[in-house]
C-alpha cells in the first residue's frame, strides 16, 4: 500500500482494518477462490480502478504511518498516560475526608 499498490486480501486479522475495501483495495471472503479470482481479473481489466485505489491506497499509509504522525499518535499516548497518572495519584493521596 505505501507503494501505491492496491491491495486484493482476505477478510482476515488485520488486514480487515487495514485495507479499505472499495477505497484501497478489494476484500475477499476467506478460501474463497472464485471471489478471489473474480477480484483480481477486476483490477487487471481496470487500469483507472488500479491507480484510483493505489493512489488511496498510498494516501492511507502516509496518513496513519509517516514519521509525522506516528510520532503524533505517540506523543497523544504518553499526554494521555501522564494525565491518567496524575489523576490517579491525586486520588490516591487525597484524604478520606475528601473523597
């Protein structure tokens, strides 16, 4: 996908929350051959689908995995666990009389 390839996959794992079925790629059912096949003639018959879903396909990655916002989603985990911290210990320490 950060190749710009659109992605054919099983409904599966994570590849269910990874790949946007009709936006990234397509999604198939699981040992499902004749869906599988019928997936891939799909996008080999369609050049313009091909590049639509790659181009969405690249676009979603980037969004989600640049150095940019991994580093985003980091620094809103680590905000999000000192404030629970300090809530936490504040509540801790507060004397019975307060809570």
């Amino acid at each position: 996908m950060a190749a710009g390839t659109p992605v054919i996959a099983s409904e599966v794992g994570g590849l269910q929350h990874t790949v946007v079925h009709g936006e990234t790629g397509l999604l198939v059912p699981p040992r499902n051959s004749n869906t599988l096949a019928i997936a891939i003639r799909h996008l080999l018959e369609d050049p313009t689908l091909r590049q639509r879903y790659g181009n969405a396909a690249r676009h979603w990655v980037r969004a989600r995995f640049s150095t940019q916002a991994v580093t985003t989603q980091f620094y809103e985990l680590y905000q999000s666990l000192t404030l629970a911290t300090f809530v936490q210990e504040i509540i801790q320490t507060q004397s019975p009389a307060i809570k």
